[in-house]
C-alpha cells in the first residue's frame, strides 16, 4: 500500500481539494483507495458523505483518522491522507512516520510563501526527509499564470531543493467537485478541459511512488 500525505502548516492552501481528487482519480482508476482526514474541519469527510448521493462511481474508504491511526481495509493500494493545519514540531515526525509521498501545495501570496519557507525548515530536520525515506514535491496552487505574484511564486519554488510537480489554476471546478463528492475529473468534461492537463505531471509523480 503506497501512503500519501497532503501537508503544509498554513490552512487554506488546498489540502483537502489535491486529497479528494486525488482519491478519486486512482479510484477511477480501479485501484481501492482509502481517504483518511486528520482535520477536525472534516473537508474530507463531507465530500466522502456528498459522494454517498452517487450510484456508478468507485467506491472510496473513509477514515476518521482525528480518533485512531487510520487503518485502511485489507487490499487498499492507495490511502491519501488530509493533514491539518498548524502541524509543527515533534508532530511532524510523527505523521512522516506513516508517509511514503508528502504532496506540499503553497497557494501565490507573500503569507504563503513566508509560511511555506518555515514548515520546510521544519521537514528538514525530519530524519524522514533527510534518509530519503520519504519523496517530497511541491503543487503551486490555484495560480494565475499573468499575475507578480505568481512570478514570486515560481521562483521561490524554483530555488528549492525539491520537485515542483503541478501548477493547478485557479478555477470554480473544484468548487463545484468539493460541493458534489464527486472529482473534477468526474465532472462534464466540457466544463474541465482546461484544469486538467496541469494534473498529468503530478499524477505522473504520483504513479512513480506507486510502481517504485
């Protein structure tokens, strides 16, 4: 079973939305997947109980992990787990401990960046992290590709020791997949077409921790 982790000390950043379609896409996939949310804001979970309204679409295990460590059903090829918000220090080890992929996504605002540049000071120091026990890469989040700011982005992320492995755009696709339960590679793909060709590289990230 190959174990994600969504992970960045500041909240908002886009999470729990790069957790759920995530889930849905290698379920999609036909893999069995298990989605575990460690964030007492329950993100996660109220997409899995908007899904429940579907009939035809793979089936995603979800796991309360705020009560109990998750463990996943016998045979799950893929748990994805939702990390919260200000997680720091010596609990920083003890999530990495269940991790084999941490997917780090840094939204294009100076705050997030600041707060982006302390949480990898604190990965860092993860033996984790420094035994190469556990890849890591990073997600610009919900980018607009003509603003300064995602200038500042790109080049911060651009100086760092660790791959960048999707550019996600902003858009209300993932709005209207968070409202729904379902994964915006579920929805019409009339209405997508333009926020998923910056999926292939991180899914094809992905894949290589899967097939390693």
């Amino acid at each position: 079973m190959h174990k994600i982790m969504l992970m960045n000390a500041k909240g908002g950043c886009g999470k729990s939305t790069l957790a759920t379609n995530l889930a849905s896409w290698y379920a999609d996939e036909g893999l069995k997947v298990a989605l575990a949310d460690f964030d007492p804001q329950r993100s996660s979970l109220d997409w899995l109980e908007a899904r429940q309204d579907y009939t035809g679409i793979p089936e995603i295990e979800a796991i309360d992990a705020t009560k109990a460590a998750p463990k996943p059903a016998r045979g799950t090829n893929l748990l994805v787990m939702d990390a919260p918000a200000g997680v720091h220090g010596k609990q920083i080890n003890q999530m990495l401990r269940r991790v084999d992929s941490l997917i780090i996504p840094v939204l294009p605002s100076p705050i997030d960046i600041r707060a982006c540049r302390r949480h990898l000071d604190e990965l860092l120091r993860s033996g984790r992290v420094l035994r190469h026990q556990t890849r890591i890469g990073f997600v610009a989040n919900r980018v607009n590709r003509k603003t300064r700011v995602y200038k500042d982005l790109k080049r911060f992320l651009g100086d760092l020791n660790f791959p960048v492995i999707g550019h996600l755009r902003e858009s209300q696709s993932y709005i209207r997949a968070a409202e729904t339960g379902l994964g915006v590679f579920e929805l019409p793909r009339s209405s997508v077409y333009k926020d998923l060709p910056p999926w292939n590289s991180l899914l094809d990230w992905v894949d290589e921790g899967l097939n390693s």
